[in-house]
C-alpha cells in the first residue's frame, strides 16, 4: 500500500504530471493564440489568475512555454507562471516569471545552466521582446545592476538543488536567471503592491486546499471499501476493469491537490 | 446660612480656577505667564424684573464670576476651559449642549463665538455684536412667534424699533417665507467678507453652517448646577475651519458668554414673565418644550445680550504661516507625527527669523522618514527609537522633544452626568481592543472561538471593575482602539506595553481570563511588539440584511478601521465621532447599498478610545487614561514622564538612542506611554548646507524651543522640556554633542568600494533598491528579498522612478563632480541576493523515492516468507 501511494506520487509527479502540464501547455498556446488575434490578450496591471499572459522560449535549453497568471503552487501545474507584484515580461520595469524544477514537466529544470548573452524570446499582447541574459544568481550573490532607464528587466525563477546528490530530485534552493532588454512596452498604472505569502517562492497553499484534499481522500477510501465489496459479487477481471479507470482518475485528482501544499518551485 | 453658601461659592471657585492647572499636564500650571491666575475672570451684576400690575418686582438678583484658563495664541479646534459661579441654576438640561440640540433649555450659559471686541471705541467693523457671532443653526437666530407667545417684544431693556413686530432685516427677504400676522426677529450672520446671511431659513445660513457641515457645532449652551456652578471646554475656530466667521491672527475674537437670565419685562405679559416648566437641575431628555422667555434661543434679547462676558481671545498664526510669509524653499525635515504640535509652534521661528532657515515638519511613518533622511531625500528625520541603518553612513540622533502616546477618550457618564474623566486601563485590556476581541454586535457573534466575549469594553467585567458607574450600552464603537494603520514608533511602543505585561501575554497566547473571555482566534500568538499592527480578521457575517449581502466585508476590520495619522484620532475623539465603517446607505431605493462612516455619536452616550499624542490630546482637550503600572495607575503628566525619564540610560556611542525599558517602566511607576523623539541625521555625506541647518535646529530647539508656552518658538504642553539641569541633563548634552558632529559631518563612512567616488555613489545605488522597498511596505516585507525587491525597483509608478533618478545624480555631483560622462554604466555596490529555501522541497522527492523502494522490498520479502511458509 505504502509502496503504491508513494510509487504513484512519485510517478505522477515526474512523468505524469509532465503529460498533464504537455496538455495544458497545448490548450494554452491556443487560447493565447486566439486572444492575441484577436487582440483581447491582457496586458495587466491586473490580469485574472490562469490566464495566459505571454509566451516564453529559450533556444539554449529547449523551453518553448505559455506563462500564465499567478505563482501559486497550483498555478504553476500547467506551466510558468508569472508574479502578480510584477510588470508583465517585456513591460518597463522589472518582472518575475516562476517555474518548476522537476515536477510537472520541469519547464525550468535547465535554467541554471544558462549563461551570460544567452537569447530569452518573449511575446504578449504588445509584441515580442528579445532579452539577453546578464546572469545567473543564487543565494549570497550580489543583485544585478540597477536596470538602466528605458530597460525592461526579466528575472526567471525556480529551484535547484543545493547538494550534488540526486540533483534533478531535491530543487530546495532558489536560483535566479536575470535578463534585459533595451527596449521596453509601456506599463498600465495600478499594480498590486503585495502578494500573498503562498505566491512567493517557496510559497505553499494551505487553509483553502484541505477541504478539497479531504474530500478527494474520502472518495479514495470510498473507493477501496467499494472494490472489495464488488470483489465478493463480481469477478476479479470485471472489477478491475470497471474500477481501474475510476481509481486512477481520482489519485490523480488527488496528487493535484497534494502538490498544491507543496512548494511551488519543486 | 447665606454666609455658608457664599462660603461654599469661593471654595468652588478656587476648584474652578485650579481645575484647569490639574487638568492640564502639569506644564499648563507653569505655562501661565502669572502663575495660577486664569487668563480671564470677570465678575458681573444679574438681575431680572417683572411687571406685576403695572408694578415693577425684581425676582432674581445675583453675582456672576466667569473664568477662562486660556485666551491667547490659540489655534483652530483648541478647547479652552471656561468656569463659573453664581448663575441661575439650569433646569431641562438636554444631552447635548451643543448648537441646536441644546435649545430646550431653561436657564443655561450660552457660549459663543464671535468676531470683533466689546469695546466702543472701536470702528464699528471691529465691535462684536450679536450679527458678528457663530451659531449653526437657523433655530438659533431667527423667532417667529404668535403675538402672544413673542416674550422678545415685551423686553424692557430693548429699544423701541427691536420690540415691534416684524424687526432684523428691514424689508425681510421673499426666501424667509415670513408670516406677515406673526412676531418675527431675525439676528443675521455678518461674515467676514462683508456678505449678510438672512439666516431665517437653513438655505441662507452661511455654508459653514449647511447640514452635514465638516466640524460639528461649536457653540454650547451649557448647564450650571444646582449650586450657580459650572464648566465646560469650549473648542475655537479659526478661519480655517470657519471661514465666515473668519477669526485669525490678524482679525480680533471674543468668546461670548451669556447667561440666560430670562426676560425682563416691561409690562404684564404671560409669555415673558415665565418662571420656567422645569425644576433646576432636572433633565429634559424628551425634548420637551420649554418657556421661550427663559431659553438659549433668545441669547440675542437685549435682556440676556448685556448680561455678556466679552473674553477677547487672540490666535497664533496659522499653520500655512511659513508658506505665506517666506519664499525661501523650505527644508524638510521627516517622520514622526509626535512632534507635530512643537513643530507646529518652532516653526514660525525659524522662517521669520532671516538667519534661520525655512524648517518644514513632514509627517510620516517612522522608518519612512529614517529612510528619507538617510538617503538624502530628506534633511534629517524625527524618530522616537533606534532604526537600522541600510546605508553605508552613520546616523546621529539628537534628543528634541520627550512626550508620547496616551490612549484618548470620551466617555460620558450615565443619566447626563457629565464626562468620565477618570478613566483606567490596564495592558490585557489594550490587548483585548487591539486584537479586536470584542463582538462590537450581535453580528460578530458568529465569530468562530470567541461567542462568547462581551460585546464591547464597557459589558467586560475586568473594564468595570477598574471603571465603575459607566452605561452598559452595547456599540460598536466600544469594540475597538481607534489606531493607526500605518507602521510607526507609537504603535511599536503601545505593543511593548501589551508584551511586557505577563496576564495580557497569557491572553494573547490564548489563555482566558479569569471572566472567560477569549483572544480572536486570528490574532491569538501574535508576535508583540510589531510597529504596524495587522489586520488579520477575515470574518464575514451571514446575515440577511440586503446592504450586508451586497458588501461582504471583513466585519471586525470594519470595526477597528485604523487611520494613518495621530491627527485625525484625536479629531475624531473630539468630534466623538467613531471612524467604524459599518453605516449603510444608499440614496434612492434603486441604488445599491454602500457602506460608511457611522454618525457622530450623541453627547450623554459618547463612548470611543483612540490612540492619541500627548500634544495633539492637550492641545484639544481630549481626557488621557491612565495605564496601569506594577502598583497603580499612572496618567501622562510630567510627573509620569520624568520619572521615565531617570530610566533612560545613554547608549555607549553617545549619539545613539537612550535605552527606554518598558518592563523597567512599568515596573517603576513610569508614565508607559514616554518617548523621546529624536532628530536623526547622518554624520557623513550630507550637504554641508543641510549640515549646518539640522545642526542650527537641534541647537535651537533644545534651547529656546524647551521654554514651555503657546508663542512662536515655544513648546506647547503635552511635552516635557529638556533642559540643562535635572533629569534631562544628559538628554541636553547629547542633542549638543550630535548637533556639534552632524554640523561637522565627521562621520566615518562603513563603505568598502574606496574612494571618495564610490562611496557617493554607493550611496546613491542604496536609494534604488532600499527606498523602492521601503515606499511598498515599510521596509518590513519579509518575502523572498530579491525577487521583490528587484521587481519593486522597476515597478514603482514613473514619477517616482525619475525622482530617484535625479537624486542619484544629484548625490553624483555632490560626491565631488567628478563623474565621467561616458556611456558606461558604474559600477554600484547591490546589496546580496537573500536565501529563500525549502527544505520540504529539498527532501519530499528522494523521501517518496526511499519509501517506495523499500516497502516495495518489504512487500515482496514478506510475500517470499508467506509463500516459504505455505509450501513449508
């Protein structure tokens, strides 16, 4: 049973999840693609969370992904996400883009490995930016320059491990990716001047995600008990077919919900 | 018995004239330029006769002594105490002695305010006459009445023309509607600017007199007591809060006191030789009417007209002085809102004198001005305790005022009783307000974990054991300490008080007290001290109320609804006027519901506490409680505070805050509320000119700015002064000592980039990324450092980006003027990138990996077993 539940969290989390974020990331390029056709893309200073904001590429380390609004950990299942506090990528000002490091598809795994004058492609509403790379930054290390006047700045985020052990399984340190452009977009007045807590890196949702974990448990539980009641009228073979799509569905529901109380930037 | 009375009379008398020494904070005694004497105190002959059959009979004949405490450099909203024997005794008092609401009266002292002086050989202009003095309301200055009833036309000291029927405004003006049959009198306003207000309906009264004007009334008709006696705070506007009635510097005042005497009367008439309905000393609290002849509305007869104190009162200058009188581009000095009264007074001082400079008072948070000041954006900053330098130069602190914070109140005592001015708080009982513990309503009954506590602070047990024989009305404004919402050295100090008291600490944690009453869950083990109280509360009440439906808001934060400045606390305790949100209201029956302000609260059940200044609360006449201490109650008096003051111990570096321990004050019978604001400047890297004018302000603030008075230049009470001798001696030598060093600007710079260069722009890099931090939340935001600092770098609005923009450069040329004009960017000392890391998400993934591994083995070692066993 322990084997099971922590082989299945492990497997969703690197693998499955990976094909869930793939999905999302699909349905994403094509919403954002219609909305900046169409002109409706936002461009902040306030923007609905989970909306796609911007699309973010890195030629270097192969990251093609749609960012979307708000940092929480569960945001940041479908993809990067940018902070709320911040302009919108390629606006004048400063913004930060979060990503994860192994989990869900780890748009964000290779980021440390980039280096000074590497390209970083942005496009949002207002148009594409090309971002050159000042450096990477990690605890202790000096912040970079103040940005010129005019600049637009561009800080990607997310883990990476501390120790040389297992270093694609234990992101528990922050790293810092700064980059900036010449030019920037004008920015929209009015931006929020904080953040909540879980929206922070490292931040953790908790208080609203307990009541739905809950609820996903009791139906895991309410599964089980089922399948062995089943198991004393049906057949072993039809039991398991029925029962294995409902089983998977739900643990997956559930490991969703599970990574919501877990750092975002894992 | 006469001889006993009159005993009784010159004894209260004696408690009048000193009550307002004892009131005052001790300073006020020794403020007065001839010792104890009232400013003002006048004695005058009343009487009143009537006609009986054609026959003239005097039916009341007294002495009347009226004394004013203050009567010069006043300024607007000040409260002066006004005293007096020997007036007729008031009967019908309503609970409201102010404006309108207190014209169902009989026998009362009316106070007004009036533009001009009672002397006849002035130019008529300058002579106060009824036109020339401030009420609110038309009731006030306009009668219209049956023949019968008009008690005003049978007056035997008025003139001929005033006892006719139709006299004021001749003709009387369409917009009065005026009823040709009936009596008619009308006082009009003559404003400042020469326009005449008809002042016969609400429409033509002057605009400071519209409903839903700003300031409340002023004017009072106020009770005597059985004995002849009475006293009451009458508050003075100036032209910048009255403009019609346009009292200034420049313009004379006087405060008239009439006592209503009743009418005398000229011939037999009923309606003016009325005795009055009511017995003296009893209550009209159901507005009933009252004989004409003896009420406040006829303050304007003749009869009661010359009966009149006329107290000239004179005001200091007005707070725009400096601005209008000197052109030189003023200084500015930033931060604590503690200084504001003695800033109030110095600055004069120093604009009019040529040799001095343009010193401007900017009221902001603390730490706000700390940062102002150290990285150039401001001269120096007004601080009442230590603040960590972020910057590469040192900071100097003069000692320049002591005073502090005291809790404000007002209080009415039950059955129109006058005020509660006695009030006792102890630490838990700050908790319990701040933490927003009480329910306010039944609406924060649903509160989850605390459905328990009482409604508001006066239905706590603990609260009327230390306050007896207060109402147990239940309102919302009882709920709540009206505090600040900003950060700031006041809230950091009131929450040192609550977190060195053991009981209030246990409370907090979530221990009940000894009546049951519980911590709100959302702040129980809050950390204290904090120097910006949070608003954790999210609970929003299910109700069925539409306007509650239609604006979900958090209701306790609603009833605490802090503000951010000390001013507008003490104004809304000298208005009683709650700043609790929970009023809905909408227009018309289509709009939709919006929720604000409640109304002022009625004088008889006022009831609110708010987190005041020393001086703002003297200056207003607010009542302070007093804090409890290890064994008493101690209130903000000098006493208080210089016995708090033998406790501050020098720092080691002598230009560093005094130590001002709260445990050792409490534990000492200390005033808990005592701070010492300091002017901080650096010692390094300032301007030399601003050098030289922080060090000329601390020299003469610390001098001539200590002599206590109400003059340009001089310190107001509410502070204590510093001075060369006794316990603030080393207070003294400091302030000398820093204004020596910051003048000098020898402070050693901590840099280590080298260079005289570098260290002025290392300095000015400082201001990118600290100032931008400190702009978004006092500096105290604990997130992942970089990423919001960096992001609040860029974000901060335009404007103020090119603003630090030109500062950097300006701190540029300063450094010497040698910065090369090349495209190249310099290089600026960043401060490090701060360590954000997660250990869960360090661990979970190879924790999940080891835990599946291994039962995965155990699983199939203990099937191995199972099947050895069952082939076995």
């Amino acid at each position: 049973m322990c084997c099971l539940v922590a082989g299945w969290m492990l497997a969703q989390m690197l693998y499955l999840g990976g094909l869930a974020q793939d999905r999302a990331q699909d349905a994403l390029y094509t919403e954002f693609r219609g909305e900046l056709a169409a002109g409706t893309a936002p461009i902040g200073p306030v923007v609905e969370v989970g909306r796609p904001v911007a699309t973010l590429s890195i030629p270097h380390i192969g990251v093609h992904q749609v960012v979307t609004e708000g940092t929480a950990s569960g945001d940041l299942l479908g993809g990067p996400g940018h902070l709320r506090n911040t302009v919108l990528p390629g606006q004048l000002g400063t913004s930060a883009v979060f990503g994860r490091a192994s989990t869900y598809g780890a748009p964000f795994a290779r980021i440390g490995e980039l280096v000074r004058g590497d390209q970083i492609n942005v496009t949002t509403a207002q148009g594409a930016r090309r971002f050159k790379v000042i450096g990477v930054r990690r605890a202790g290390d000096p912040l970079p320059q103040p940005r010129p006047e005019g600049a637009s700045r561009l800080v990607l985020v997310s883990g990476e491990a501390s120790a040389a052990r297992l270093p694609s399984l234990s992101p528990g340190r922050v790293v810092y990716v700064d980059a900036e452009a010449d030019e920037a977009f004008p920015t929209p007045a009015g931006l929020p001047r904080v953040v909540p807590d879980p929206e922070q890196a490292m931040g953790t949702e908790s208080g609203a995600v307990m009541p739905l974990l809950t609820l996903c448990l009791g139906l895991l539980l309410a599964l089980t008990l089922g399948v062995i009641a089943a198991r004393q009228r049906f057949s072993t073979a039809v039991v398991w077919v029925v029962a294995t799509p409902v089983v998977i569905a739900v643990a997956w529901l559930t490991t969703d919900v599970v990574m919501r109380l877990l750092p975002n930037l894992m | 018995m006469k001889q006993r009375m009159r005993l009784l009379a010159t004894a209260l008398l004696g408690v009048t004239v000193t009550l307002p020494a004892a009131v005052g904070i001790g300073g006020t005694a020794t403020a007065a330029a001839d010792g104890d004497a009232p400013a003002y105190s006048q004695t005058k002959h009343l009487d009143r006769t009537i006609s009986v059959q054609g026959q003239e009979i005097e039916i009341d004949s007294r002495d009347m002594t009226v004394t004013v405490d203050r009567t010069t450099q006043l300024r607007g909203r000040e409260r002066v105490n006004i005293s007096w024997t020997g007036a007729h005794p008031t009967g019908g008092r309503s609970s409201s002695p102010f404006g309108e609401k207190g014209l169902l009266q009989e026998y009362p002292v009316v106070i007004l305010q009036c533009r001009g002086l009672d002397d006849p050989s002035l130019a008529p202009d300058k002579q106060l006459a009824p036109e020339t003095c401030w009420t609110s309301s038309r009731a006030q200055r306009t009668q219209v009445a049956d023949d019968s009833e008009a008690a005003w036309r049978h007056d035997k000291y008025a003139s001929d023309a005033q006892r006719a029927q139709k006299f004021g405004l001749d003709p009387i003006p369409a917009e009065c509607n005026d009823v040709a049959t009936f009596s008619t009198r009308i006082t009009p306003f003559r404003a400042a600017n020469g326009t005449v207000y008809a002042s016969c309906t609400s429409e033509t009264m002057p605009p400071e007199a519209a409903v839903g004007a700003a300031f409340p009334p002023a004017e009072q008709a106020a009770f005597s007591d059985l004995e002849g006696n009475g006293h009451t705070k009458f508050e003075v506007r100036s032209d910048v809060e009255n403009e019609s009635l346009g009292c200034n510097d420049t313009v004379a005042c006087s405060i008239v006191v009439i006592p209503i005497q009743g009418i005398s009367c000229l011939d037999d008439d009923a309606a003016c030789s009325r005795g009055g309905q009511f017995e003296a000393g009893s209550n009209n609290f159901s507005s009933q009417g009252v004989d004409l002849t003896a009420s406040p509305t006829l303050w304007w007869s003749e009869s009661n007209w010359r009966n009149r104190f006329s107290i000239p009162i004179t005001f200091g200058l007005p707070p725009d002085a400096c601005t209008v009188l000197d052109d030189r581009a003023p200084t500015g000095f930033y931060g604590s809102e503690l200084m504001s009264q003695a800033s109030l007074q110095w600055s004069p001082s120093f604009c009019l004198d040529k040799k001095r400079f343009k010193f401007q008072h900017n009221k902001m948070a603390d730490a706000a001005g700390f940062t102002l000041a150290e990285n150039g954006g401001g001269a120096a900053a007004f601080v009442s305790s230590k603040h960590t330098v972020k910057g590469t130069d040192p900071m100097a602190y003069a000692p320049t005022a002591v005073t502090g914070f005291s809790i404000g109140y007002v209080i009415d005592r039950p059955g129109n009783a006058g005020e509660f001015t006695d009030l006792k708080l102890n630490a838990r009982l700050v908790a319990k307000l701040l933490t927003q513990s009480y329910l306010g309503s039944e609406l924060g009954r649903g509160h989850p974990g605390m459905s328990a506590n009482p409604v508001g602070i006066n239905l706590d047990p603990e609260f009327q054991k230390l306050n007896p024989g207060l109402d147990t009305i239940t309102r919302e404004a009882a709920a709540t300490l009206l505090s600040l919402s900003e950060s700031s050295d006041v809230v950091q100090s009131l929450t040192e008080y609550i977190a060195q008291d053991r009981s209030a600490m246990e409370w907090v944690k979530g221990k009940a007290d000894p009546w049951g009453m519980k911590v709100n869950p959302s702040y129980r083990k809050i950390k204290l001290p904090v120097a910006e109280w949070p608003l954790l509360d999210d609970y929003v009440p299910t109700t069925n109320d539409e306007c509650r439906q239609q604006n979900p808001t958090p209701y306790f934060t609603q009833l605490a609804a802090p503000v951010n400045s000390i001013r507008k606390i003490a104004e809304a305790i000298l208005d009683a006027w709650p700043n609790v949100q929970t009023r809905c209201d909408r227009s018309a029956v289509t709009d939709p519901w919006k929720i604000g302000r409640v109304d002022r609260q009625g004088v008889g059940t006022r009831f609110m506490f708010g987190v005041v200044s020393m001086g703002d609360a003297e200056r207003l006449g607010l009542d302070q409680a007093s804090l409890a201490t290890r064994s008493g109650y101690v209130a903000p008096t000098t006493a208080g505070l210089t016995k708090a003051l033998r406790l501050a111990e020098p720092s080691k570096e002598g230009d560093e805050p005094f130590t001002l321990d709260m445990a050792q004050m409490v534990r000492k019978n200390a005033y808990p509320g005592t701070m010492i604001v300091y002017t901080a400047a650096r010692t390094a890297n300032l301007p030399e000119e601003d050098a030289a004018k922080v060090a000329q302000f601390i020299e003469v603030s610390t001098t001539e700015g200590q002599r206590e008075g109400y003059g340009n230049g001089e310190l107001p009470p509410g502070y204590v002064p510093i001075k060369k001798a006794g316990v603030t001696a080393p207070l003294w030598k400091q302030a000398q000592a820093v204004a020596k060093e910051i003048g000098e600007q020898s402070g050693a710079t901590s840099t280590d980039t080298g260079g005289g260069d570098g260290g002025g722009t290392g300095d000015g890099g400082a201001v990118d990324g600290d100032g931008a931090g400190a702009g978004t939340s006092g500096a105290s935001d604990p997130g992942p450092g970089s990423v919001s600092e960096v992001g609040d770098n860029g974000t901060g609005d335009e404007p103020a980006d090119q603003g630090d923009g030109e500062d950097e450069k300006s701190t540029d040329d300063r450094a010497g003027g040698k910065k090369v004009k090349d495209e190249e960017q310099e290089l600026v000392a960043m401060p490090p990138t701060t360590e954000v890391s997660s250990p869960v998400a360090e661990r979970i993934l190879p924790l999940l990996l080891l835990v599946a591994l291994i039962s995965a083995i155990g699983a199939n070692l203990v099937r191995l077993r199972h099947l050895r066993r069952s082939r076995g």
